[in-house]
C-alpha cells in the first residue's frame, strides 16, 4: 500500500531524511520598512514581525524583474505625442533594471529633434551615437563602447543623440540597426527612446528589432487618444503582434485628474496590450533634469519596479542568438 511504497522509496533515497528543508528550522524574512522595520532594529533584531505585504509584494516584483534572459533583448519606448515622459520612462526603467539586475543595460537616444535622454543622467562624455558609427570598425571590448556613453549612479548607461537636428535627422533605419547591432555584443537591455515621428526613417529600424515596445500616455484624455492612434497605426502597418505583446504605461496620474475616468482608460488598453501600469505624478521628475531613484516617491519607486517586471515577464519568450 501507500505505506510500503514510502518506505520503498526512503530505502532509495535515504539522505532525503537529511535535506536543509527537513532540519533547518523555518526562519522569518526580515522587515524592510514600516513599523516592523522600526522594532527589529530596535530590539537589536530579537523581536523580527516578519515582512509585511508591500516587502512581500516588492520582493516578488524583484523576483521577476531579474528573471533570467538569454541574448540581448530590445525594448522601444515611443508615444506619438510629445510631452507625456516618453523620455522620463525611458530613464527610470532603465535605471530600475540596471538598479536591480547585475547585468547592462543601455539605452539609445533615437529622438531626431534634440533629444534629451542624455540630461537625465550625468554626462561623462561628449560622444554621441554619430561617433559610436563612424568609430565601430574599433569597438572591439566593453571598453571601447564605454568611450561613448555616459552611466549614471544607477548603472544605467547612455548613448545620447546628435544635438544638432540636421545631423540628427539623418539618422536612418541603417544607422540604427547598426549601433543595435553593435551593442547586443556588449548589452543584455538596450531601450531605445523614439522620437514622436512614426514615419521617421530611425522607427522603422526601431520596430524591425525590438521584442517589446511601452507605449507611453499621459492621464489625459488627447494623451490616451495619441497612444491609442500609436496602437492602431502599429495594428494598420503590419506590427499587431508588437501591440498585443508591448505595455502601456499611464503616467503622471495624480489625484486631481479631472474628469477623466483612469479606471476606463487602464481597461480600454488593457484589451489591446499585454499589461497597463500607471506611474504617478512625482515632483523629483517634474524638475526634468537628471534622475535620481533615492528621490522619488514610493509610489513612484513601485509602480516601477511594476513596470520593469511586467515588462521582464517577456523574457522568457525570447532566446539568444
């Protein structure tokens, strides 16, 4: 019976008797924040509450933010609409991701009209995309591709755009395929900060390599009309898998939203996308210079770490080359 094929099988594995999970007591993870945080440090870590729900919930989103990946996976941020922190996001995901995971992340300036991604961590070097090209017959090592970006206190790295806007709008689909091609050698995220043109010729590069896109709204009601006129152009020109698969991110929602109902707008692109976050508004990324993760809001912090995992959750989807 039952009881025999137990023994059968202890007779086969005796040392299971002996496992870590069998004899070593169950210990309680230690508080992070909150109340409990505050009576484990105080009693000198004696007395330990145990996690919370929020430590439980952001260990968990953690979790997933460092799900395995294979390769390089690209990920492009656009919005058609300007003005909705298409840019912002791009930083601050990018910094949550290179924050939390131990390998590097890159993002690109791929804005044609003086894009600004460069502002939002300190710059370490003049260099620029344009350079990176004209010089990639050299880049052998991580090294040489460090020449031409600039890392901030996140480790998120940054390759910034060309400044003049004549040079810039000469960046091409060829050109960014290009400077992707060279940095999948060296980069396991590269995120890629669109400009708001569609039918720029840097785009169709953009959406020929990424594996994910984050269409950015504002919590407006023109912002959810852009991003959705963003989805139905992707659907009309051949991308309807890029939508069903990408995240759309609602930002900047605030308590004093007006009358616009966020409940609708999270539904109406939750039946179009793959997952819909909202990132509240926060002062430190209304200053619009350079981001600091230790000076959000929580909230804010959160509602990220949200975005990275949700956008992580498609990892597994993709194997590297």
């Amino acid at each position: 019976g039952a009881v025999a094929a137990q023994q059968a099988q202890h007779a086969r594995n005796p040392g299971t008797d002996l496992s870590s999970a069998r004899l070593l007591r169950p210990t309680k993870r230690p508080p992070q924040s909150g109340w409990r945080r505050l009576v484990y440090v105080l009693s000198g870590r004696l007395l330990n509450p145990g996690e919370s729900p929020a430590d439980v919930r952001r260990r968990e989103l953690t979790v997933r933010v460092n799900q395995p990946l294979l390769g390089c996976y690209k990920i492009g941020v656009l919005s058609l609409k300007g003005g909705v922190g298409k840019t912002t996001m791009t930083a601050t995901l990018g910094a949550t991701f290179a924050s939390l995971r131990g390998d590097r992340v890159v993002a690109v300036d791929a804005n044609p009209d003086r894009g600004t991604l460069s502002q939002k961590i300190p710059l370490e070097t003049s260099a620029t995309v344009r350079n990176l090209l004209r010089d990639a017959q050299r880049v052998r090592r991580y090294t040489d591709v460090r020449a031409y970006t600039s890392q901030g206190p996140s480790r998120l790295e940054v390759l910034a755009s060309e400044q003049d806007p004549a040079v810039s709008e000469a960046f091409s689909e060829d050109d960014y395929r290009r400077t992707v091609n060279l940095l999948e050698h060296f980069y396991n995220i590269v995120l890629t900060d669109c400009g708001t043109g569609l039918m720029h010729s840097a785009m169709y590069g953009v959406l020929g390599v990424a594996d994910q896109l984050i269409i950015v709204s504002s919590s407006s009601i023109d912002g959810a009309r852009s991003a959705s006129a963003t989805m139905d152009w992707l659907d009309a020109h051949g991308h309807g898998e890029l939508v069903r698969n990408s995240v759309a991110v609602v930002n900047n929602v605030s308590r004093s939203s007006g009358g616009v109902d966020l409940d609708r707008v999270a539904e109406h692109f939750a039946a179009r996308c793959r997952a819909v976050v909202r990132v509240p508004f926060d002062p430190h990324l209304q200053e619009g210079a350079e981001v600091d993760l230790d000076r959000l809001d929580p909230g804010t912090r959160l509602a990220l770490l949200e975005l990275a995992a949700a956008v992580a959750d498609a990892f597994a989807s993709v194997h590297g080359s």
